[in-house]
C-alpha cells in the first residue's frame, strides 16, 4: 500500500531539468460534454514528446535526413482528470531508460498549473525509415539524457469477468488518416478501440458520451496503412473501482496490429 501510494505522489513529480511545452488541444478534440477524448490527448503527449525533440535540435526533417525514427511499442496512460475546452495545459517529457541503444522508455506528464492531469509510459523503438531496428547515434545520446528514477505509469488491478459477449466492427483505411511515416498515428488506435466501446454502451441502452477515460494501455504489433480492411474487437473483461474494463484487438485480416485494454466509467 505505501508503495502504491510513494508512486502515486510521484506521479506528480518531474525531473528538475526538464522544459516546459505549452499546448492547447484543438477544438474537435471535443465532445458534447465539452470534454477531451482520450485520443486526442494522446495526440497532445505527442506534440510534447515531438516539440521536446526538436528544441534539442532534433527535428521531424532531421529524422528523415538521418533515415531514422522512434516508433511506439507501447504506451500506457492514466488519465487524473478530464481536460476541458480551451484549456492551456504544460507537458514536461523525459527519457527514463534504454536498452542496447535500440530501445527507449519515455515519460509523459501533463499539468494544468501545478495541478496533475495526465501522465504516460511509453515504450520506444529506433528504427530506419524502412522500419528495420538500428542503435541510437552519439547525435542521438547526446541530445536526450536518460533520467531514472521515476514510476511507470501501469494500468491498476481489476477484477476479472467471464463470459461477456465479443463484439466486432469494421471499417477501410482512409488514405486522408497517414501521418508522417505513411501509416496510421498511434493515438488513433485509442480511437479505434473508444469506439469498440461505444457501440458496446450503446446496444446496452446507455450513453457513449458519458464516457469518462480512466486509463488506456496499446500494445502495437503492426502498422496500418492506407486501404486497409480493419476490424476491432472489443470484450468486456472486468471491474476496477466501480469502472469497466475493455479488451480489445485490433486486426487487419488475421494480422493483428495492436491489443489493447481501456478502463471506463460513466459519469454523473
């Protein structure tokens, strides 16, 4: 239990020396509750994780002139509150491991003043541009300094629930949807699967948009391209603290590109 609590209130804690990233999410990152999906703020951890790159001096233009780049594997998020409309949040992001100059975890905390709104884990990994796995350059190590020492984000422990039905959508690719690898961002994974939930809350009855995200973990297997026939398959698979947890797989044919669990609770 102490344990659990020292890494709660470190959570809130960050490396002195890091910066501060200002970002504001855009107005359709809302919903009707005015409120931001959860997706969207993944997409505001990665504009502090890119704006963080290139203030030391390694730039989304660099990458590609290096034929290199960081790739996610994983990513976890705790989500302390919901972040409302036009609000200004500061993102701090630091590099807390590396394994054999390939592999990268990275931290993400997000603040609204000094109050704690968001905090990430994410896996890393450094690859060329034909996605093959290569060691971080001397460029590379003496730009972004390791800073151990502080909590992963994890998801919490939850009670486990049999026997709920698997329910299944699918939909195509749009070439509109690349970033700047050519295939599907990350963060719209998070999407895909908020949606598997969705529709499950919705054949209950009940009311997607009072949906609350509590916590996401996305595992990524394979890339998503342009014209792909996607399905996601989303099971209800347990309780934590009054919320609902959701597994998913992300699928393209019997490919599977990501499994996922996310943690939701209805408000009000």
């Amino acid at each position: 239990m102490f344990a659990a609590l020292l890494g709660a209130l470190m959570m809130h804690t960050v490396p002195q020396k890091t910066l501060t990233f200002p970002v504001t999410l855009q107005r359709n990152s809302f919903g009707p509750r005015l409120v931001a999906r959860a997706g969207d703020v993944w997409r505001c951890m990665q504009d502090v994780v890119s704006d963080e790159s290139s203030s030391v001096g390694w730039t989304p233009e660099r990458y590609v002139e290096e034929n290199t780049m960081f790739v996610v594997r994983s990513m976890t998020v705790k989500h302390e509150r919901e972040v409302g409309i036009g609000e200004t949040l500061q993102g701090r992001t630091w590099a807390s491991r590396d394994r054999r100059s390939m592999l990268f975890t990275r931290q993400v905390r997000m603040f609204s003043g000094d109050e704690f709104v968001a905090g990430a884990t994410q896996e890393w990994a450094y690859l060329t541009r034909d996605l093959q796995a290569t060691k971080a350059s001397k460029g590379i190590y003496d730009a972004f300094s390791v800073t151990p020492g502080f909590p992963d984000v994890e998801l919490p422990e939850y009670v486990a629930v049999e026997g709920k039905p698997l329910h299944r959508f699918e939909f195509t690719v749009w070439h509109g949807w690349m970033d700047p690898h050519g295939h599907v961002n990350h963060a719209a994974y998070v999407d895909y699967c908020d949606e598997g939930v969705a529709r499950v809350v919705a054949g209950e009855g009940g009311d997607p948009q009072a949906l609350k995200p509590l916590y996401e973990t996305v595992h990524f297997r394979a890339a998503i391209g342009a014209g792909e026939a996607i399905a996601v398959e989303t099971t209800e698979c347990g309780a934590s603290d009054g919320a609902r947890v959701f597994k998913h797989r992300i699928l393209s044919g019997q490919k599977v590109c990501a499994t996922a669990t996310l943690i939701r609770r209805a408000v009000g």
